[in-house]
C-alpha cells in the first residue's frame, strides 16, 4: 500500500439514520432510536480517544428491517443494535480491541424479508 | 476471507450532503450541488446496473473545503468532484474499470487548511 492509499480515517463507522413515515411496512433506523444512538457512539469515540476514528451518518443503508444498523470500514462490518450497551460493546470490542461482537453482528446472507 | 467477511456491499459510495449556513468559512458539500450531484451517480449506478454497489449520502466527512466529496470502501479511496463529468469519470474509471481518477482524488495528506 503507498502513501497515497493509507486511509484517512483509519476507521469509518456509518450509522444509518434514515427516517421512513410510521406505520411504513419496512420501519426505519430512525424509529430504532438511531440518531441518539448515533450521537451517543460520537461522544463516546472522543471521550475514549480513539485515534483516526469517525462516525457518520448515512442515508438509508437498505436493511431496515435488521436496524438500527451500522457499517464499520474498511472492514466492511454491519452491527444492528438497540441499546446503548450495545454501543458500548461495539466500542470495546470491535473499535478498541480489534475483534467483532457475533452476538450483534449482521452476516451478508442476512437478507431482510421482502414484502 | 471466511463467508461471514464477505461484504455485503462490494462497493460502498459515500456523498457528503452536509449543509451548513451560507457564509460558513468553512463551506459545505451541499453549496458545491451534492445532493443532485449524489442523485446523478444513483440514478448512473442503477442504469448501469453495477452489481453490489450502493450510493449513500453521508453527514459532514470533515473535508468540507475540498468539497463535494465522497469515499468510496472498502478501498477507501476519496474524491474531491464538482459535475456530473467528474461523476461519470468516478463511474467509469473507478467502479467500473477498478481503476483511480487522479486528477480527481483527494490523498490523505490533503489537510483542509483550518481558521
């Protein structure tokens, strides 16, 4: 890998907090508590110092019905979770220690249930 | 790679569609068009039908000055864009050829300058 290809964040977790009406048959990440559960993970990264880390937002990443979901890169890594405590073991395992959370972790034959 | 790190996306585009108020010294992808920029490569993508590839909008990647960007995992490679040729050029050369558009592209080291 050349100087040009190291990332810039080292680590890249997008949160999807999209918002679908109530009642829509898919739900939505919004409904799961998302953006709060965003906001928590953001302070939670700059309180831990966890170097060349950030968290984002995302538009609908499109498995609403296993969400509120995440997308840790470039590992490419999906989470669904509902708690904070969640959030917190994502942190300490996955972000600090480098190891994944299977108890929460979306594998890619999970496909969500269509109509 | 065992099954469970296969990625669910192959291909993961984030737009930055942040706003901030006219006038921010820092500015903000959307002034530079990123939302219709972001819906230009949606619409391509499907067109095109690149398989396993989707295009989210993203919250503010902090690169406002370079902006519109967007990055583009697992390889985590950036771009700095401002019309819809720039996105055909990220299409064709990037997602579809696998190669980089380097008149384009942001690298690590490109710091935006701060105050």
């Amino acid at each position: 890998m050349d100087t040009a290809e190291r990332p810039y964040f080292e680590t890249h977790v997008f949160c999807c907090t999209n918002v679908r009406p109530p009642g829509h048959k898919r739900g939505c990440c919004a409904e799961g508590g998302s953006e709060k559960l965003r906001d928590y993970m953001k302070a939670r990264v700059k309180e831990l110092g966890l170097p060349s880390t950030r968290v984002n937002s995302a538009g609908c990443l499109d498995r609403c019905e296993l969400g509120p979901v995440m997308v840790i890169y470039p590992e490419g890594i999906w989470y669904g979770y509902r708690t904070r405590d969640d959030i917190d073991e994502i942190l300490e395992t996955h972000l600090v220690g480098g190891g994944r959370v299977e108890r929460l972790r979306l594998t890619p034959d999970q496909i969500p249930p269509k109509g």
